[in-house]
C-alpha cells in the first residue's frame, strides 16, 4: 500500500478571514472582468475551449474539440499547427519581431536581450544544427543545461521540428540524467561545459561524460560554452554549439504537427523510487498555458514579467518559455541565485528591468523573509503590479509579507495550484474579480471542474477537508506516463474511480474557496486525528520570531504519530530553552491542543530539494531514525549531517 492511499480524512483546523478584494482600479483595466466566464465555461465545455483556441494559430484547423475516454483525452483532434511557428513567427509577422522577448542576468552581472526577431533566427539555426546531427520529427532531445538563453532556444528548436524534448534539471546528478535520457531513449545531449551558481561552476559536462557511459542511445552531445573551462571534448561524439550553429541558415520551415504529438516529456517524483516521465502534447498544452498566462497574470502587451522558476521544473516550461512567448510577452531570465551577491539582487533586477509581474515560490518568500525587509526597502519596486506564487501552499504570513513588502499593499496576490501533470494553472484568482484571501488558491479557473472528496469519493460538505480531484479533462493535461500506460491509470485515476487524483489534501469553504493542504502523504495522524503539517507549520512561522518550519509525523506508541517541528529561527532570534515551550503552547492556541508539537528541533536549514521542497520524508526518517533514502535531489547535503546531529543532541538532552 502506498501512503497514498493510507485511510485519511483530513481535518482542518485554521481558519483566515481576511480577504482582499479587487481594487476598482485594478479591475477597470483587468483583462477578466466579469464572472460569467465561468457560467459559460460551466454551460459548454468544449464551446468554451474552443473560442478559447481561436487564439492559436492553425496550419490547419481542428474537426473535434475533445474526445474523453476516460482517462484518455484528446483535444482538438485533427488540427495542424507548430508551436514555435505560435510563440514567435507570428509575433514577427504581426510587425512584433522588435520586441525584447527576454532580458538576460547571468549571475556575475553578464547582460543581453534578445527580440523575438532575433529569438526565431536563434531557434531555426538550433533546428536546422539538429538536422544535421539527425533529429527528425518524433526523436527526443536530452537539455541539460543552466539558466541561459541557448535553454529556450534549443526548447523552441525542438518543438519547431516535432522533437519532444526532455529537459533534466542542471542541479540533477550525473546518475540522474543516465536514467532520464535512457528511459526516453534521447538521440542528442544538448549540455554546457558548466553552470554558475554562487560564483562557482556546476561541473555540467564532467556530469554528462559520466552519465554517458550508460547511455547507449546518445549519438551526439551539442555543447555550450558557458564558463569557458577546460573539458574534454570527445571526438566524432561532442560539437561545439559556436562550432555548428551560428552558422547554420536563419529559416527553417516549422513542422506541421498534429494537435496531439507529443511537445515535451518532464521527469517528476512519484512515491517511489523511479521518475515518471510526464508526457505533453501540441495544441492542447499551448492553449492551457497561453490561457492562464493571459488571465491569471493580467498580461498586457507592456508588461515585464519575470517568473523566477528555473526552465528545468515545469514552471519555467510553462510560465518562462511557451505561454509567455505565446502572449508575446517580455521577460526576464536571471541565472542565479537570489543572495549573489547580496540579498538585495532580486529587488536591483526588479528595479533594473522595471518588471510589472513578479511569480515564484513560497519558499523563496519566505527566505526573503528572513532576511529582512531592509533588502527590499533599497530598490524602487513601484512597477510590481501583480504579483504570483506556486509550488507549495502558502502560508498566510508569508502572502502578507509579500503583498506588504513587495507588492506596497497594491498588487494582487495570485496563488496558483497546479502539478507537472496539469501542465497549466487548474486553480487560482482571476485577479480582476476574485477577492483574495492569503493561504487560498481561491477558485477552479474556468472550465476546471475541481471538487473535494472523502475516502469513498463523495463530495465533502463546505468547510469540510478532503481529497482534491478533477472532474473533466482539461487541454493541457498530461497525455500519460511515457511508456507506463497501466502506472498512469494507477497513480492518477485508480484511487477515485473517473477522476483525476492529484494527490493534494484540500478544504473547500463555504464560499466555494479551496485552501490546499499540501500533499497527503504529508498528512499526520494523532491519537486518531488527521492534521496537514501545513497547518501546523503555518502556525509556526506565524510568530515572528519562526522564519521556516517542517512538520512531520514521529512514530508514537501512544498517539500512533507525534507531531515533530523543526525550526529554523529569524536571524537575531537565540533557541533559548523556553522558547520551544513556548511555541508549542502558541500552535496549541493558534489551532487547537491536538496540533501543538510534541516535540520541537531548532535547526539553522532544513534539507530542501534543488527546487526548493522541503524533503518531509528525510525529515520523517531522521525523527524516526530510520536509515536515509536517496539524498541526491538535496540542495545540500551537509544539511541532513546537521540536523542529525542537532537531533541526536536534543535527544540527550531529554
Ligand atoms: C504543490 C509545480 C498548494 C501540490 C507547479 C502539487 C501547491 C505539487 C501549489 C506539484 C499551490 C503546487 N498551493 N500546493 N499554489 N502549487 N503545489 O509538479 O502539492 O513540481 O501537487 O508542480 O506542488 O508540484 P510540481
């Protein structure tokens, strides 16, 4: 049994109240401004996706918007179109080739922009190099690359010749990357010498010799010079990327393919060991993406618009390179981190590039946060007109800090829910008619069909907690698991029969509201009582003086599991003795006696993935004192060292 479908029914514990409604101001110049949107996506599904898709441009038009055999969906069936030919040809056409499609920031202060004239030029002499290593339609690309500019190129290449891509991470081992490119049996490698992350180099291509050597499908390897070391370079198998490409021709006719060809495959965790290869298509995925780019970020043509994602997760896919290209929307692409070389660097770019939209994750908040408003205060961030976070709930303190200390108290907060599977944001604000409320999701968008669920599958009654699902298809849902038909029936479609399983708890008030509860196999159970270790954890960095914490569930005899907090505290604040005491008393009052920690571990970091999660289960195996699983997604994993020791120490102390 997976812990998955561990017997769970969630109880929500919190309450917010507070709710920020569109300004007239705001709303006046929203692209949605009025609710019938969802009545009428309500009323005619495919009708809506439809009028929807007359933003695309077709090389043929389609014959059937959806054909639904659960849990296989195919839209816009019979439809011709390329998606490169979507996010810049016809921005070029429309006299739009001008534009600065992306401002680039490499982490040492290294400046370019691109147009979308020049970002089309780049694309078609990537597609035209890759012809000549011998991709065709249908072969996959292995990118594993950093945060520059050659990463949405060689993306856009792909798509222009009907070769799906897979992008691997650049923090992902060596290890990592063998079995992403073997399992989808990838023709090229497209890597750099290195990447820059806190002026040091990722050694990219040390790492991709190494998965090589058990990666028989790889014929050629096109590299990147980015940090300009010395590495080897292996004869007949490895191209410069300045030895082929630049002088390849600047025209190359984009593939018409078909509403349904796969554009990409992105690996992603599951609940075991091995990656699911999420696999998505054409049509249906660029619409998803264009659509809420459109509407949840209030995009207008002048905006700057920076999501702060790496391109390697499916943020960046989405919200860096198909939508915002697809809109015709200018962005920003910074290459590293947001402390180099000071806690100032986000706020300089935002002041730099004059950027209106602003959308990253809660754990970037909240190390912010930590840091102190004092960064923020230096810049002038008056242009910020909207602002989005993803990627884990976010807790009401750290949406305030963010409205108040970035947004100056005018930008709308949108809190967007989606997966790697959903491909676009399925919940979140339409900013010009949603009143916000911190901590909330807010609303399935349009012609979402969200409902929350108890363990039999029937709806919960508002205000009750349960399992989040999804009632009907949308266009840009995964198409599969690559090559594992039967594990997509399972893992999405199995625990509820006809409905998608996301494998997110959640809370639907009586307004209609969803509130996410974080995964449910986050999900604790004390003495008989289910509580989401975000709630918890929300309630801890409430007090001021918390920046981070993470809740996990300690083996109990008596209670079946303790709740166990670690804490990492504001910089100036000291782990005094009482202070734990203290806290736990304070989540009592702040929830309820049942959700006060049995015991709470102060700790200077907690292990994060590369992408900013919090690793609960390592976390879960140090409190139980279980042996480590796999630690090669951590950020750093002297981490883990610390917080034993810091564990082993506090449990002498008892
Ligand atoms: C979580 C990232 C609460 C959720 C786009 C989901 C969120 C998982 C939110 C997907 C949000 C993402 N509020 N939880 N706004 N956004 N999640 O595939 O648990 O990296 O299932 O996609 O992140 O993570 P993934």
């Amino acid at each position: 049994m997976t812990e998955q479908t561990r017997d769970i029914t969630i109880e929500s514990l919190m309450s917010e109240d507070r709710s920020f409604p569109p300004s007239e101001a705001f709303r006046a110049q929203a692209n949605v401004s009025s609710e019938s949107i969802y009545e009428e996506a309500e009323r005619d599904l495919e009708g809506y996706w439809a009028k929807q898709a007359e933003k695309l441009d077709w090389f043929r038009p389609y014959d059937t918007v959806l054909e639904w055999n659960a849990p296989y969906a195919k839209w816009f069936i019979g439809g011709k179109l390329n998606i490169s030919y979507n996010c810049l040809d016809r921005h070029v056409r429309n006299g739009g080739g001008e534009k600065i499609a992306y401002y680039w920031e490499a982490e040492d202060g290294e400046r370019r922009e691109i147009s979308f004239a020049q970002l089309l030029e780049d694309v078609c002499r990537c597609a035209n190099a890759l012809k000549e290593l011998g991709v065709r339609k249908g072969d996959r690309v292995a990118i594993y690359l950093p945060m520059i500019l050659e990463l949405p190129v060689a993306m856009l290449a792909c798509a222009r010749l009907g070769a799906p891509h897979n992008v691997v991470f650049g923090g992902f081992s060596a290890e990592s990357l063998a079995g992403r490119i073997n399992d989808s049996e990838a023709k090229i490698l497209i890597t750099a010498d290195g990447g820059i992350r806190k002026g040091n180099v990722v050694p990219l291509k040390a790492n991709a010799d190494d998965a090589l050597q058990s990666t028989p499908s790889i014929e050629h390897v096109l590299l990147v010079r980015r940090t300009g070391e010395d590495v080897p370079v292996a004869d007949g198998r490895d191209i410069w990327w300045h030895d082929l490409v630049p002088q390849q021709q600047t025209e190359c006719e984009p593939e018409q393919l078909d509403s349904e060809d796969m554009l990409y495959l992105l690996y992603t965790s599951g609940t075991t060991a091995k990656p699911k290869g999420i696999v998505h298509t054409t049509a249906g995925y660029l619409l998803g993406v264009m659509t809420t780019h459109e509407m949840v970020f209030d995009i207008k043509s002048d905006d700057v618009y920076w999501c702060a994602a790496d391109i390697g997760w499916v943020t960046g896919h989405s919200y860096i390179v198909y939508g915002p290209l697809a809109n015709h929307t200018t962005g920003v692409i910074y290459e590293g981190v947001p402390d180099f070389p000071a806690r100032d660097r986000w706020w300089e770019i935002i002041e730099r590039y004059k950027v209106t939209v602003l959308y990253t994750a809660p754990t970037a908040i909240r190390a912010h946060m930590k840091w102190g408003t004092e960064h923020a205060e230096k810049h002038d961030l008056s242009t910020l007109r909207l602002l989005g976070s993803v990627g884990e709930p976010i807790n009401p303190e750290a949406w305030l800090w963010y409205h108040k200390y970035i947004g100056g108290e005018r930008c709308p907060v949108v809190d967007t829910w989606w997966q790697t599977e959903t491909g676009a944001i399925l919940i979140a604000p339409l900013p010009g008619i949603t009143s916000l409320k911190p901590g909330s999701a807010t609303r399935p968008l349009p012609g979402v069909e969200a409902d929350v669920v108890d363990e039999q599958g029937n709806s919960v009654p508002a205000g009750g907690g349960g399992y989040l699902v999804l009632k009907k298809p949308w266009p840009s849902m995964l198409r599969g698991l690559y090559k594992e038909l039967e594990r997509y029936e399972e893992t999405y479609w199995s625990r509820f029969p006809g409905m998608y399983f996301p494998g997110d708890g959640a809370k639907r008030g009586e307004d209609g509201y969803y509130w996410l509860l974080g995964r449910v196999d986050d999900v604790m159970n004390v003495s008989g009582h289910r509580i989401s270790t975000m709630e918890v954890e929300s309630a801890l960095v409430s007090d001021q003086r918390v920046a981070e914490a993470a809740v996990i569930g300690q083996k109990n005899d008596l209670t079946g599991e303790a709740i166990f907090a670690f804490v990492i505290l504001r910089g100036e604040t000291e782990p005094a003795p009482d202070l734990g005491e203290e806290l736990r008393q304070y989540v009592g009052r702040k929830i309820g006696a049942i959700a006060r920690p049995k015991q709470i571990m102060f700790t200077p970091e907690l292990p994060k993935t590369r992408s900013g999660k919090i690793m609960r289960r390592l976390l879960r195996d140090i409190a139980n004192d279980r042996a480590l699983g796999d630690t090669t997604t951590l950020a750093d994993s002297s981490v883990v060292e610390t917080i034993r020791t810091a564990s082993a120490a506090s449990k002498s102390d008892e």
